[in-house]
C-alpha cells in the first residue's frame, strides 16, 4: 500500500492484482448512504459485473459516453441530475470505474455536488492507474483548452488492479507507457532503466512487468504530490511533455490523440528544447527519444500549423504574460522548470517535430 499524504488528511493507493473482486466489499465499509459509480458502457461490459457483485442493490450506476471529447461541463451536469435523482445525500459516496476522462469528471463531480461528497478511484486504464487517480486534480475541458475548469479534490481511496489490463486495447496500454516514461524522466531511473531493458515483458502486458512499473509510477507521485499538493512547487515537474502535448489535444478537438500520445510528442519537443539549450546532454536526449519510439508507434501530426499549437500555448494553465513554462529534462531522472521559453521557442521546437 502506498499512502497519500495532503493537509487535512492521508488516503491509501492499494495496488494488488485481482482487488477488484474485493473492492465492492472494501467500498461498503466506508458506510456511505448510497454508492454511484460513474462508468461508461465499455468498462461497465467488461468490469461491471465483477464489482457489483459486492456492492448489491445499494448502488446507482451511472453511465457517460467515453472519449475525451465528452468530458465537459454538460457531462457534469447530465452526472449531478442523475445523483438528484438517485436521491443521493452528502453521505453518498462517488465511484469512477474507468480511465483518466471517467476519473476526472467523477472526482470533479463529487468536489461540487452538494458542495462536496466523497468519491473513491478504481482506474481500469493502465494511464489512469499510473497517474491520473492520483493526485486530487479533477476537472474537464473548454472548447478554448484541456482542465480549464477543475478543482482540487481528494479521493478516499484508489483502489488499482492490474489485471483489470487485461482487456485494454493495445494503443490503450501504450498511451499509459508514455506517462511512465515520463515518471522515469523526471525522477526515477531505475524505472527508465526497467522500461528500456523488460520492454518487451512490459509491452506483452505481463502482470509482474506491469505491477512493477505501476507501483513505481504511483509512488513517485505519491511522493510529489504530498510535498506539494496544489502545484505551486515540486508538483509542476509531473507537467514534463504536457504543454505541448495539451494543445496537441485542444488543437485535433481531443478526437486524433490519446493523451498519452500527446504527451509523448511534448516530451519529445520538451527534450529537443533542453539539448538545444545545452542543458541536456545529447546522448540522454537520444536514449529518451529511444525510449518514447519503443513503445509507440505514435500517430503522426498531420495538417497542424507550428503556429496554430503556438496560440493554445497561449492558453495554456502553465502560460505566464506570453511565456511558456517548460519542464525540460537535465538528466535521466532530473528535470527542472524553465520560465523563459518563448512562444517563438516553442514554435520552432513544434515544427522540428514536423519536419
């Protein structure tokens, strides 16, 4: 068990293969007045049955379509009208059974229902499980940009079951990939080092490869987010490859790219920046490059203007008076936070990747 620790309180991460045949269990000892767990109908096809099997009649499901493009504000409310009826009170308690899309917009659910209701994460993406159930960061998008709107709401709980990978596509598995690569980079190794010499257990969804990457991914977030939970410091370094990688979604209306793969071309544009720079050196920068490549293919950016992904800097969270934070890499393992990368920078790393 790896633990969460934020002001006001600590939560459990509980990694274990076959947890979900005991979550329903596990969630009705939390004595919630009603159970509602938010899904869609493709995890709900194949996990539905194993967790509901433990929680009984008491729970309400509520399902959502899938896709990134459907995490925004109507979502939120078509889920909050659903919780009304349910006749759900401030000691119901939320389930996100799904990805990272289904995570956020569950957790930012319950941060404003009733002005606040506990929620619990079971990720079923190998991405969510690596990353995004933990943390607090809930939210969903604007036409204008990715997590415009969101809150900082803490779960109970995350329960992870590597297992429940077994069903994931493959483009699925790989998108989670990139952001343990990108855990790997910015401070941890002996986690790159896994990745690059069991990439193939890791990439044939063997259980031990997995559960080992997941569990290193969760505790160095884990570590991070409990010195720094609302990204005013030490937090911003999970953002490496993010920048790019969010106006790489915002410009293809989050239909083209996974996020994963988005964030694999930012943090190949973020290195490119660094080695530029002269604060990485060259052969780090091509063992990263490697890395990224031998866990895609990632889909190729196609008919985007350079300038075009400039402008969704501009709206970017990170952005501060035209000038865009980068998180760049100084070593394997080591990143640090750069506050002077203008658009025109970012530009021209953009179109090194286009060319």
């Amino acid at each position: 068990m790896i633990r969460v620790r934020v002001p006001g309180g600590s939560y459990p991460v509980i990694l274990e293969p076959g947890l979900l045949s005991r979550a329903g269990k596990t969630l009705k000892k939390l004595g919630a007045s009603r159970v509602c767990v938010v899904t869609n109908d493709v995890v709900w096809h194949h996990w539905g049955a194993t967790l509901e099997k433990g929680l009984g009649a008491q729970a309400t499901v509520i399902r959502v379509p899938d896709g990134e493009q459907n995490k925004t504000l109507s979502t939120v409310e078509t889920i909050a009208e659903e919780l009304v009826r349910a006749r759900a009170d401030r000691g119901a308690l939320i389930v996100s059974l799904g990805g990272g899309v289904i995570g956020d917009i569950a957790g930012f659910v319950a941060a404003i229902y009733l002005r606040g209701v506990d929620y619990v994460h079971i990720p079923t993406t190998l991405l969510a499980q690596v990353d995004s159930s933990v943390g607090g960061k809930t939210g969903v998008n604007l036409r204008a940009g990715k997590n415009l709107v969101g809150s900082f709401h803490h779960p109970k709980m995350v329960l992870v079951d590597p297992s429940v990978l077994s069903t994931l596509p493959e483009r699925e598995l790989r998108a989670g990939l990139f952001e343990a690569i990108k855990c790997g980079v910015i401070g941890d190794q002996p986690l790159f080092n896994f990745l690059e010499k069991k990439a193939g257990d890791v990439l044939d969804g063997k259980l031990p490869a997995l559960t080992r990457v997941i569990h290193d991914c969760l505790a160095l977030k884990a570590r991070v987010v409990s010195a720094d939970e609302k990204e005013n410091g030490l937090r911003r370094i999970l953002n490496f490859g993010h920048t790019i990688g969010h106006a790489l979604e915002a410009e293809t209306s989050y239909r083209y790219f996974l996020h994963g793969e988005a964030v694999a071309w930012g943090m190949r544009a973020a290195t490119n920046i660094a080695e530029a720079r002269g604060t990485l050196h060259g052969s780090a920068a091509a063992r990263i490059h490697a890395l990224i490549l031998r866990y895609g293919p990632v889909p190729p950016i196609v008919e985007i203007q350079p300038q075009d992904l400039a402008s969704r800097l501009q709206a970017d969270k990170k952005t501060r008076q035209g000038v865009v934070h980068f998180v760049l890499p100084t070593k394997i393992g080591a990143v640090k936070i750069v506050p002077d990368i203008t658009l025109h920078q970012a530009t021209r790393a953009i179109a090194g990747l286009l060319s």
